[in-house]
C-alpha cells in the first residue's frame, strides 16, 4: 500500500466516487526521498516595453513547478511515472514572445471572468454592463486583456513541509468592462506529498462578476508527445450545460446518460469523442461545462480522475467549486511549437477547469457568480498525482 494516502469523500456515490482515495502522492513522495525547498527565481525574458519577466521553480514531494510572473502561468510541471522517470505534462512555451503572441492560454490564471459570457453583456442590480468581446461576438477569459496578459506580484514562500508563491494583481474599476476595483490574490503551494494546491481570494468595492480558474494544458504521457485520446476520464457529473453555436450555453441542464458526455465511469476520451452527437459536432470535440453531483461545497472533493496507461501517471482533481470545464484541444492546429520543440496538433492535450457555470450572470438557474463590497471569493482546487 502507498503510503500518505488521505481519503476525500465525493459524494458522489451514484458515480463511484463517493470514497476515492487522494493525495496519495508519487513514488519519490511515498519513499520520503525528495523535499520541498525554497523557490529559485530567474530571469525568462522581457516584454516589449522592457518589463522583465521571472519564472519560479518549485519542487516538492516529486513534484517540479515553474511558473511566470506574466499571466501566473504554469510554465512546467513535471511529475515521474510508474518507473520514476518525470516528464513535463503541461503545454506551454520555452519563451515569452510566444506566451505574448500566440498562447491559447497555456498554464494561465483566468480572470475576471472564466470561460464565456454572451455577447459580453450581462445585468447586474438594474445595471447593464458591456464587457470586451473577443470570441467572435461573445467575450472569453475576461476578454482581449484578461488575467492572463497581465504581469502578476509573486511573494514566494516556505511553511512547514510546503512550499509555494503568492501571487498578487489588482483589476480596476472599469477594466475590461467590469465594475468595481477586484484585489485577486492566488496561491500556488506544493506540498510534501507533491500535490498541487490553488486558492482563490478576491475581493471588490462595487458589486461584480468573478469566476476565476486555471488553464492548464494536460497530457500526462508528456507535452509533444501525441494525442491524449486513450487517456481515460471519470467525471462526477451526470449532467452537462448544452450549448449553441457560440458554444454559449443554452441554459439546459441535460443528462449525461445515453450520450458521448456520459463519463460518470472513466473511460478513454477517443471512445466516443467522434460519435457525431450535435454538441461535438459544433464544438469540434468536447468544450463543455459539466454540473458536477456534488454541487459547491465547503471543502474541495474529488471530482474528476485522469489516467495515462501508457506511464501510469495519474491526475486526481478536487475542487469546492460546482463546474468543471473539459476541453479536448479542439483548436490546437499545428502551428503552435511547444517547450520540447515539438508542434502541438488538435486532441495533443486536454484541459480540466474547475469553475462556476459559463455565462452564469445571463442564467437565473445557474449558481451565482456575484461578488458584493465585504465578501471575499474564495475557492480552492487541489491536484493529486501518482503512477
């Protein structure tokens, strides 16, 4: 048995996740061999207007992170195989003019606003507010400037077994057309067992929208190393948001049964990601929210399980929040030249966003994503991995 193992409850029973086991950690975490230490910083590059961009390393319990003060970007992440090799299983860039160009979001911090919202235009408190649009006439990831573009303070930091960073951006009143100063407070923490844990803090003066997530490019096998279609997925959800053309959904909650989106047991995403159902064949793939079993909770459980077969590695995602946004790498065309020198082609990865439900301001059924002067948002997810 390994050890350091922790047990989650999901509920989430009717899926078969109702006590699967998390933070059980990696083999170099189990045997004790590896420990956290402080994170390095060192240059990476400089924007146009001379700004100098940082990335940290961090490594913990196994676990390799590097990250950008540009976006909060998570420029690497290695974890080891079922043999102790360790290879880098997230998408990303070996330079900040592509990050700054091209990115599709590779590793990004989210913000103000996760995913869609249509025609970047919602109501709040009698208010009408235009934000920037560009995702054809909808606006995506806090619009053409989002989180994601900006440079980030970074505060690293070591607390007993863990070690981590702060990072720190302020949006205010008016940016991107959303209301209200927002102070945005992120933190990164590896810990002992080689998980990788995000907290979400946020606070405003003026009532608003706020949905922030991660945007991590997965691929367990290793970036560049071809398609992620016989990794196998479970999701604790039996219901999915529809969407329209614009992949801005309909407001539906449908049933999972029956369908492609049916992953209540895992299995391999290739299976049936060409099946022909109406919703992949618009969204050329899978590019949907599901609404998990669990709905928010008050403490992270585990909703999701990714497995490689080929390197044994595996991913274990917990999260309080209601939503998890699985996008298959539908847009991934070839052009794109990844960290290892190699392109990145359409399924080459997929992305798991914990999140609150797309163009939640637009739908009075959907969870709420308002945030009032003397709340603070907050929301955790944690990653579990072994092999």
């Amino acid at each position: 048995m390994e050890l350091n193992r922790r047990t989650v409850i999901a509920g989430a029973a009717a899926a078969g996740l109702a006590a699967t086991t998390l933070g059980t950690g990696n083999a170099q975490a189990a045997t004790g061999s590896a420990s956290g230490r402080k994170p390095v910083k060192e240059p990476f590059g400089k924007l146009a207007d001379g700004t100098k961009i940082y990335r940290w390393s961090l490594e913990n319990g196994g676990t390799r992170l590097k990250v950008l003060n540009w976006g909060g970007v998570v420029q690497s992440l290695e974890i080891p195989d079922r043999h102790g090799h360790h290879a880098n299983v997230s998408l990303g860039f070996d330079n900040i003019d592509d990050y700054v160009a091209k990115t599709p979001y590779f590793g990004a911090l989210i913000g103000r606003y996760g995913n869609r919202i249509a025609k970047g235009q919602f109501t709040l408190d009698g208010k009408s507010y235009q934000l920037s649009v560009n995702d054809g006439v909808n606006s995506l990831h806090g619009g053409k400037q989002g989180f994601d573009k900006h440079v980030w303070d970074v505060e690293p930091f070591t607390k007993g077994s863990d070690v981590g960073l702060h990072l720190f951006y302020t949006s205010v009143d008016g940016e991107m057309g959303y209301p209200g100063t927002l102070k945005a407070k992120v933190t990164y923490t590896l810990t002992k067992h080689g998980d990788w844990r995000i907290d979400y803090e946020a606070t405003t003066d003026k009532a608003t929208v706020v949905n922030l997530t991660s945007h991590v490019y997965w691929n367990l096998a290793g970036e560049g190393s071809g398609t992620i279609e016989d990794h196998e997925l479970r999701i604790a959800a039996a219901r999915y948001t529809p969407t329209d053309s614009g992949l801005i959904p309909t407001g539906e909650l449908a049933k999972v049964g029956g369908t492609p989106f049916d992953f209540r047991h895992a299995k391999p995403i290739g299976r049936d990601i060409r099946a022909g159902h109406e919703q992949q064949v618009q969204a050329k793939g899978y590019d949907h929210n599901w609404a998990l079993d669990k709905g928010i909770t008050a403490k992270p459980e585990h909703v999701a399980t990714l497995r490689d077969p080929r390197s044994g590695r595996t991913l274990k995602i917990a999260t309080d929040q209601p939503g998890l946004q699985f996008y298959s790498g539908n847009f991934l065309d070839g052009t794109l030249t990844g960290t290892g020198g190699r392109t990145y082609r359409q399924g080459d990865a997929l992305c798991l966003e914990t999140q609150h439900f797309p163009d939640s301001p637009n739908h009075a059924n959907f969870p709420s994503t308002v945030l009032r002067p003397g709340q603070t948002y907050r929301t955790t997810t944690i990653h579990t991995f072994s092999a």
